[in-house]
C-alpha cells in the first residue's frame, strides 16, 4: 500500500510516499514547498511531480495519507481525518497557532483534490492518553480542567519511534510489539518491566518516560510551549511571572505571548541565536550568556529525566534523538555526567564517534544502555497509518 506523510506548517508543505506491506518499508517519492499560500495548488503540484516521476501509476495508487496533527479539543489517537478530526483541530486553534490551522486547511484540501485516499490523522498526543491522571492533571480549579487545560504531551510519534526501537535494541521482542500495537490494544503487562527515558532535542524538545512501550509522563504540558528551554520558547514558567510581567513590564498579553514563544529559549537565554550549533560557537568562545543557555538546557535535560526515575521505579535505557541529541556528543556527556551511581556510564570514544547515526554510546558494563536514536516521524506516521488500515 502507498501511503503519502504529509508534514504541514503554517506556510510550508513537506511530503514523503511509502510503499507499505507487513515486510517491506520503502521511500519511494519526498518534496516540499516554502513559502505556501494555497495548500491546494502545492498538493496538486506534489502530486503531478509524483505521477510524472512514476512513484504512482495514478493519484488513485495512493491508499492513504497521514497528517502528523498536533493535539486536538476532546480527540486524540490514530483516527480518520474527518468533520471530528477538523472541530478538534479548530478548537484548539490557538493553544497549536503554527500547526492547527495548517492541518485543518491541509486535511481539506486532500479530502478534495484526493478522494480516494484514506486520510488519517495521528494526533502527537496520542502517545500519552494512557499516562496516569495525576500525570496530566494540573491542580487547577475543576472548570480549567474542563475546559481541557491538562498535561497532554507532544513529539508522541518520535517517542513512540523511541518506545519501539529502544526494545529492539535492547533484545525485548515482547516489548517492542506491545510497543508497535499500543495503538491498537493499549499497554499490556509483561513479565520483567522495561524502563526507558526518552530525550527528544532538537529546535523543540521534550523527556518522556516510557514503561513496557508506554508513556508514564512527559515535560510537555497544555501546549508545545512547556517543559524544557527550546529554541525560541520559554518552556516551564512559573504561571506567576505573567500577571506580574505585565505590571511591570507593561506588555500586552499578545506581547507576552509573542516574547515567550519568539524571543526565549535558546535565543532568549543566550541572545546569540536559537540554533545550538551557533549558540555552542559562542559557548566555546568564552561568551557568558551562551554558556549560561547550553547550561540551562543541560539542567533541565537532567531534571526532566531525573523526573522519571521514581515513576518508572529504575531505569533500563537512556536515549538521545532529533536534531541536538543526534549530534552533540558533548552536550550528550554532560547530560550523564556523574550518573554512575545510577548506572548510567557513557563511553566517550563510543560517544564522540556516534553523529546522527544509530548507536550504543554506554560502556559495555553499563546497567543503563545509552542510546542514540535518529529520529524518523514520517516513516513512524506510515507504519501507524498502515497498522491502522491493515487492523480494522
Ligand atoms: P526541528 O525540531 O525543527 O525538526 P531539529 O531536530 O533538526 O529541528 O533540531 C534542530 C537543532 O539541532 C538545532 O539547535 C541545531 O543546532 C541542532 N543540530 C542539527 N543538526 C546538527 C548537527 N549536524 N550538529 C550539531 N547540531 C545540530
């Protein structure tokens, strides 16, 4: 079955065609635009550019198309990208405002020029509705919590990748298929428990802990604006700081909002820039405010992880993906700088050797394996669109 990913921003459209069946997973087309206006006529283009190359026989090859949606209002999980899918997303317009409306117009606009595709949609917090309540309720009087201000989570198909491929790696086939059919049948026991922290670092970023391929907590909370310092935004602040950064700042709630997710994070703390890569630069080049943000997405790397511990009752495996986790090794050996006592040794030639590749960077005597996981959303989108398509 081919199976279209489409990845949409508010003014971009990415795309990537997979053939799919029970033993083989295969990039067969990928494209994207900048800059878009009309969704329609970069999926029409993205189309021809696929039938002219021979990806597709016809528009009518392709079986289905899966939208990685951010979170919805009272829906989430793998599901068909119909008229509940569109309210949800629109209900939540402005707690997602770079992603929402891009999906809503996007899933429209398939629905129209692709009729005879299957469209579904994988909500990026499907990978949290199991956690337990206390992990996703804030304490918040009771009409918050109605109106759906809780801890839903995000990056929830690159920590399922995570949840899946750490059991692979880890030789426990009875957890990594209970990882794969999570979806499908919810968390079941197994005899021994796996317990692995997940860290996602790249321009956004978030820690989950994972138990039997199953989410127990995350740093993300109500929006993607939570949990660790990213490259532009705040990450956690104290709900306090708002009322009072008004007064004393004398900022509009709109200018609040737009200085906590545009001129924070990474950029905020170091005023250098919101790319690790530069902000790193400037560390090395002596420059304070840098080293203070490296420090800071150190600290709350570590705090964030350490946050799992207790929960998950030990720990089995540590892993790294996205953009900085994939390729920083320095950033990786502060993150477990010190954590022998916890069982957490990190081998520094195995370290410093693994850049955006698959590896196992502890030493051989480590009780915590330490893994780097490229990060792949698109191809964990197709998998989980064919298991829905081939499950029911
Ligand atoms: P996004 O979350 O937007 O998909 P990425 O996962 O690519 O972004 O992460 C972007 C971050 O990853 C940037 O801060 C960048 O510095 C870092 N990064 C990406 N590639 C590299 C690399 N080759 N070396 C060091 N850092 C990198």
């Amino acid at each position: 079955m081919k199976v279209l990913v489409a990845n949409l921003g508010s003014t971009s459209f990415k795309y990537r065609l997979f053939e799919m069946s029970a033993g083989e997973e295969q990039v067969l087309a990928e494209g994207g635009y900048e800059r878009v206006e009309d969704y329609g006529a970069v999926i029409t283009d993205a189309l021809e550019t696929m039938e002219k190359s021979g990806a597709v026989s016809s528009r009518d090859d392709i079986g289905a198309v899966g939208f990685k949606t951010v979170l919805g209002r009272n829906l989430s999980g793998c599901v068909d990208a119909d008229e509940k899918v569109l309210d949800a997303l629109e209900g939540f317009a402005e707690v997602a405002p770079a992603h929402n409306p891009a999906y809503a117009a996007g899933i429209r606009q398939f629905r129209e020029i692709l009729p005879s595709a299957r469209a579904v949609a994988l909500f990026e917090t499907a990978f949290y509705q199991w956690m337990p309540e206390a992990a996703t309720r804030y304490a918040v009087p009771e009409a918050w919590h109605k109106a759906g201000i809780r801890r839903y989570g995000f990056h929830g198909a690159s920590h399922k990748f995570i949840a899946e491929r750490s059991a692979e790696l880890l030789g426990r086939e009875d957890v990594a298929a209970a990882a794969r059919g999570l979806y499908q049948n919810g968390p079941v026991d197994v005899d021994q428990p796996l317990r692995v922290i997940s860290c996602h670092l790249g321009g956004s970023s978030s820690v989950t802990g994972i138990r039997n391929g199953a989410a127990i907590g995350t740093s993300m909370g109500f929006s993607p604006q939570s949990g660790l310092p990213q490259n532009n935004r705040v990450g956690d602040l104290d709900s306090g700081a708002i009322p009072y950064a008004s007064k004393a700042l004398g900022l509009s709630m709109a200018e609040i909002e737009r200085q906590l997710t545009k001129e924070s994070g990474l950029i905020g703390v170091s005023g250098v820039s919101n790319d690790l890569r530069e902000v790193k630069k400037a560390h090395d080049a002596g420059d304070p405010k840098a080293r203070l943000a490296v420090d800071v997405l150190v600290h709350e790397t570590r705090r964030w992880a350490s946050s799992f511990l207790f929960p998950l009752g030990g720990l089995d495996a540590f892993t790294f993906t996205a953009g900085i986790g994939e390729n920083n090794p320095w950033l990786r050996s502060a993150v477990c700088e010190g954590l022998e006592e916890f069982g957490v040794k990190i081998d520094d030639e195995r370290n410093n050797s693994c850049k955006g590749v698959e590896g196992e960077i502890s030493t051989p005597d480590s009780k915590v394996k330490v893994h780097v996981i490229p990060a792949n959303e698109e191809l964990v989108l197709a998998r989980e669109v064919f298991r829905k398509l081939t499950s029911n």
